[in-house]
C-alpha cells in the first residue's frame, strides 16, 4: 500500500495544483519512484489511498497503463481517515492472507525491501515497523529485543506507552521512516476503532500483547521528500543510486 492521500502542506505552493505523490524529483513524480521501487522488490499488487488531487493520481496511474502490474485506489476524497484508518480501509485488498507492505509516497531510500520482507516473515511479529537513528523531536521507543515498548516527544516530554514504568532512558529511541510490514490478523484489532486514527497511537495501544518489532537496516539512507528544502536533497539521493 501506498499513502498518497496527504495534503502536502509543506510542499506548497507545488501541492495547491497538485497533490504530493505527483510532485517531482528528478524528473519524475515521487509516486513512479515509489511504485517502480517496489515493482523491482517483487510487489506487483498495490493499492493507493488518494484525497487531496486524487482523480490527478488516478489519471497519472492509466495514462501509465498501471504500470504493467495491478493497481488499485482507495478513495478517501471525502475525507481523510488518517493512517490507521487508511490501513482499514483498503483490508479488502489484502485478501491473500499474507503480510503487506505500506510505503509513504514521500520516503525515498536505499533500503532493500525484499530483505525487510523477509525479516518479517522470519520474526513473525503483528508488524515491522523500519526505523532509523536519525535526529528528530519524536521518537518510538524498543528494548534490547527491537519490541515496542512506547513513544516520546522530547520537545514536550510527553510519552505515550501501555507500560506505566517505562523508563525512556532504558530503551532504544529510534525514528519511524513510514516504511512498515502488517500481518493481516491485524484487522481484527482494528474492527471495533473508529474510520479515522493514527496508526502509531494503533502500534502503541496492542505493544503490551503483541509483538511490534523496529527493524534498522544497515547503512541505510533515507530522505523525507515532505518540504521544499528537501527536493534538491532527494534529486542528488537517485542520481547517487544510479550511479
């Protein structure tokens, strides 16, 4: 799945005549970089949850003849249901019974997403959540075993975790890349939540009874294409990879 439903605020004034997946780096929309990534990592099923400019993405995917793979939409142009709840929305296309990728539109790195698969696969946690050491105000928080214990702002102090004696100094602060892998049991935890809610506060409301396992790839390089300033970085990020 890819989350392309955002508003793109950060991006104006390119996100006020269109919407962020199509915003380009490099000479092509974030959202071909994205779909071509996983289509060479084995994915040829994906769906895309659209809202802002969503009928210009839609367009964007025939005019390209879907890719040469199937493609499918999630439409939340009535309204956004936030990313738990874009997750729950598009469950009928995770039919198969296998666990299953969600990408944001916005996140180009290095990372090889067949071997995160397999990780997955291998530990056999509800959800693998990438994440990375990089600088940043709110982190997830692992212990030694890379499970989920909680999450904090260290700009506010608040921390948010079904364990009452956490003690932030004692896990691993690391930063969610929007990169993540479900189990499709997952589903039936969110059955009784309402349309919309954040997938993390999700992650953190079941990390006391189920496995949530971060995973940190090595050497990894990843680029949040979500402001302006970011672009030129992004566009020097793939002319490097295709050196």
């Amino acid at each position: 799945m890819i989350f392309a439903a955002g508003l793109g605020t950060r991006l104006k004034p390119l996100t006020d005549t269109l919407p962020k997946a199509l915003v380009p780096v490099g000479g092509k929309p974030l959202l071909q970089h994205i779909i071509g990534k996983l289509k060479q990592s084995g994915f040829d099923e994906i769906i895309i949850n659209i809202h802002h400019f969503g009928q210009q993405i839609i367009d964007f995917v025939e005019s390209n003849n879907h890719f040469g793979i199937r493609i499918e939409f999630s439409d939340e142009r009535d309204h956004l249901l936030d990313t738990g709840g874009g997750i729950k929305r598009a469950s009928w296309f995770f039919d198969d019974g296998k666990p299953f990728l969600v990408h944001n539109v916005d996140i180009l790195s290095n990372i090889d997403l067949a071997e995160l698969y397999t990780a997955h696969l291998k530990n056999n946690p509800l959800a693998t959540l990438v994440c990375s050491e990089r600088q940043t105000a709110r982190y997830l928080l692992f212990d030694n075993d890379d499970h989920l214990k909680g999450w904090i702002n260290e700009s506010t102090g608040e921390i948010k975790s079904p364990f009452p004696d956490l003690n932030p100094r004692q896990t691993r602060k690391l930063a969610f890349s929007g990169i993540h892998v479900l189990n499709p049991a997952i589903f039936s935890d969110m059955t009784d939540l309402p349309d919309r809610f954040p997938v993390i506060d999700f992650y953190l409301s079941l990390c006391n009874r189920e496995n949530i396992n971060g995973f940190v790839p090595s050497d990894l390089h990843l680029i949040d294409v979500g402001k302006l300033t970011s672009l030129e970085e992004a566009a020097d990020f793939l002319h490097s990879q295709t050196l």
